[in-house]
C-alpha cells in the first residue's frame, strides 16, 4: 500500500513549477553506430561540410531550446572521434577505421558549443571493447593487440579489465589528452562498470593476485571506485574546474520505499556509486533512470538524498516516446521533469539527442515553450571553488539602426588560468532583478562586449545588468545601467 500511496502523491503534482535560474539541461549526442551523428561519411570536402552541418544542425536545435550541455560521445569501442596518440579515429567518420576526417571533430563541436554558450562534455565508453569484429576491424591499432594484458574476453565481446593496476592508468590517459589538448568542459564516464550479472567474468588470476581477503563482489566494486579515483584526482590536478562525471545503472540498490528488482548499480554490474559521491570523486552523476512511475521516482529521490552536495542529473529514457521503442506518453517525461525539480535535482538529461531533433510526440516543442522558454546557468560547484570573480565595470551602451551594443571593462577571476565569462541581463525595472531566469538574455559570453537585435518591440530594454561568471559557476555581482530614450 505504501508504494501506491507514494505513486499518487508524486502524479498528482502536475502543476508546472517556476523555471530555476541554475539548472543543467544535457543532451547525449550518441556517435556510436552513428545513431545520431553523423549521418554522411567524410570523404570528400563537401562530404566534410555536411558532417559539419548535421553537427550545428543539433547544436543549434539544442540552443534555441535553451540546453546548455552538450555530452558528445567521444570514444565509443576502443575508437574515438578527435586526434590521438592512443586510439584510432573512428570508422563511423569516414568508412574507415583510423582514417583522418580532415577536420578534429572534438575541437570542432567543443568550438561551436561555446560559440552557443553551451558545455561540452567529452563522453567515453569507458570498460567495453566491442564484439569480436569490431575489435578485428582495429587491426593493429586495437587496444587487444598493443595491451593485451589488460583485456578480456567474455561471451564473445572484448573488455578492459578493471581488475587489472594498468586498466585505470590506460583510461587516464584517455582523459589526460582530452584534457590536455582540448578546452573541454567535463570528462563524462559511460560504462564504467562489469558486464551485467556476469559473475563469471574471467578475472581470477587478479583477484588471487590483489584480491587481499576480500570476498570477490566487493574486489570489483572497489576496482571499478578505483579507476574513477584515479581518474578525477588527475583531472583535478591538471584542470581542477574540468567536471567529472559518470553514468551509472539507474538505480542504485534497493530503496526503503521501493525495490529494484534484482537490477541495480551496486549488485549487478558492481558500482558502488552512491559510494563515489560520499567520497567527492566525481562532480555530477547522470544516472541512467530510463524508468517510469514507481521505478522512477523513489529512485530519483534516493540519489538526491544520498549526493553529498554533488550534481544530480537524471537520464530520461526518451527514446521510449518512440512507439517502436516503448509505449511512453509525453506525459511521463512531464511528470519527471517537474518532479526533479520539485526536489531540488540539478537538472535533466536526454538519451537520445535524435528523439529532441525528431520531435518525438511533441517533446521538442514543450521543452522549448513551457519548460525551457528562459536560459539557464550551470549549478555552481562549490566544493571546488566558491570565491566569484571580481565584477565587469564601466558599462556602456550603444544604440544604432536597431542594434544594442553593450561595452563593459573586463572583471579578473582568482583561477589565473580562465577568464571569467559574462551572464547579460535585461528588463525594464532598475536595478535589474538577476534572481530571474526570464531577465537572462546571453550565458557565458566570452568576449567584453555584446550586440543583439530586438525582433519585437517588448523584446526591447531599458535596463541591463552584466556578471562575471567562473568556470566553477561562481557569479559576481552585477554592474547595472539605465538607458534613456
């Protein structure tokens, strides 16, 4: 009885709730079997400029719905999709595995995210391999042939194996050179995990090797803690404001207000994730929560009241709004989107970006004109830094032939390494009131200066307000300016 009380209550909360000023709005943008980008092959320069295009196509989609994060699938089986020493580029660019594209995908999408004021997030395939062809189809440059050591086989697919001391220094150096040679926004940990109920994974040799008395369930949950450790303290010495993340199993073990159903992160695929956030090894969690009703909301709330301060982000199964995929009503994801933020979540993400671009049941069109109709800023990370940066000054503005210039003195933040970006605001009260989203007129503005057009007579402003903003999400306070007619 307790569990269909619990399910009423959570459903009869259908009013829309006031939109936060902080919240993360991600979509996943799966490259792997090119299920959503990219579509054309990039074998000739107009075949370049096409898989260009298709890229701002989405990118663009997902600014003018106001998202601001962007988790670009950047290694998927052993194969990655920017320019590295470690991994060959991946056959889904051009039709051939380790072929140059004749562009850097990564450096590109990172570019044209920020240009939007989006993040990027680099998403990595963390423990799999791929099947027996696919890792045959790496020839020489597969992770099997240079590292055999640290792989695995199991039932006819190929693995890291997390039990291995060299598998967490291998996916670090993943990391490393994304974050080295790129200004990327996060390193986003997929499949950071087992096989599914596969206690049979064949790791014996390790666990007699390092096991040190554990009993061998708890031994993989701590090899798998270990990797994400290693891997979030090297990203935090080299880039401390690089946010790290994973995407565990959904639920994370049996609830007191609902079970799982034998299918959780902790039993059966050994992530102990709940674990990571008591131990601040990662910045924001995606759990994978591609449930509904019951099997949605006492699990949201379990992560949310287990997250140590740290971002939670729901994954929304909206591939289920597809009738060949589920049987989902628009209505479900409704329901979680206002029930994460009822509950203070950090915000939503979408699996996958093509059911956004398709429209699916109308998705697209609801989040861009009730639930995303204003910007939103990135939830700050105050465990990491929570000193704002000094505020912009001497603000000017210019109006001609229709076009507002706003001039402002650039602000300087304690991280000597990042200059600060602005948040505009406007409205036609002074002061400007910042506290609400709807005044938010441009996010993460890089340079001191910006211009916009007002299309329509109320878009236009009286009053602005300019902050600074660090890459932790510390904003400073605001300059403020009056112009007169």
């Amino acid at each position: 009885m307790r569990n269909y009380i619990f399910l009423f209550l959570v459903l009869s909360v259908l009013s829309l709730h006031a939109q936060p000023k902080h919240e993360v709005r991600a979509a996943w943008v799966t490259t792997a079997y090119a299920l959503d980008w990219p579509k054309t092959k990039a074998t000739s320069p107009s075949g370049i400029q096409k898989q260009k295009a298709e890229l701002i196509d989405i990118l663009n989609k997902l600014y003018e719905a106001n998202f601001n994060t962007v988790l670009f699938q950047t290694r998927t089986r052993g194969d990655v999709f920017y320019q590295s020493s470690i991994e060959p580029y991946s056959a889904m660019l051009t039709g051939q595995t380790g072929k140059n594209p004749g562009y850097d995908p990564l450096a590109f999408v990172i570019e044209e995210c920020h240009k939007r004021g989006m993040e990027c997030h680099a998403w990595i395939v963390a423990i799999p391999l791929g099947d027996q062809n696919h890792v045959k189809s790496l020839g020489k440059q597969a992770i099997t042939q240079k590292q055999p050591a640290i792989c695995s086989s199991y039932k006819k697919s190929w693995y890291l194996n997390p039990g291995h001391k060299e598998t967490k220094e291998y996916l670090f150096r993943i990391a490393n050179e994304i974050i080295t040679h790129y200004d990327i926004d996060g390193i986003h940990l997929d499949y950071l995990r087992y096989p599914e109920n596969a206690p049979n994974f064949p790791d014996t040799k390790e666990f007699r090797k390092y096991g040190a008395g554990k009993n061998i369930k708890q031994w993989r949950r701590d090899n798998i803690t270990e990797i994400l450790r290693h891997i979030y303290k090297g990203v935090k010495q080299k880039k401390p404001w690089v946010k790290v993340s994973t995407s565990p199993v959904g639920k994370y073990r049996d609830t007191g207000r609902y079970l799982s159903g034998g299918w959780n992160a902790y039993h059966a695929v050994y992530q102990d994730a709940q674990g990571w956030l008591a131990e601040g090894i990662q910045d924001q969690i995606y759990p994978m929560m591609y449930f509904r009703q019951n099997h949605f909301y006492p699990f949201a709330l379990d992560w949310q009241e287990n997250c140590n301060g740290r971002h939670i982000i729901p994954g929304l199964g909206i591939y289920f709004l597809d009738p060949k995929e589920g049987n989902w009503k628009l209505e479900d994801v409704e329901r979680q989107i206002n029930f994460t933020r009822k509950n203070g979540l950090a915000g939503q993400a979408y699996y996958r970006v093509q059911h956004l671009m398709n429209n699916t049941q109308g998705l697209y069109d609801e989040l861009n004109e009730v639930y995303y109709d204003t910007p939103a800023l990135q939830p700050p990370m105050t465990w990491l830094d929570n000193t704002p940066p000094t505020s912009p000054t001497h603000i000017r503005v210019v109006n001609k032939k229709g076009y507002i210039t706003l001039h402002w003195t650039a602000s300087t933040d304690n991280d000597s390494h990042n200059a600060p970006r602005y948040v505009i605001y406007g409205s036609n009260e002074y002061p400007v009131d910042i506290s609400k989203p709807s005044n938010i007129l441009a996010t993460a503005v890089r340079e001191t200066e910006y211009t916009y057009a007002p299309v329509f007579p109320w878009e236009r402003k009286t009053c602005y307000a300019i902050t600074a903003i660090d890459r932790y999400g510390n904003e400073s306070d605001p300059v403020q300016i009056m112009i007169q007619d």
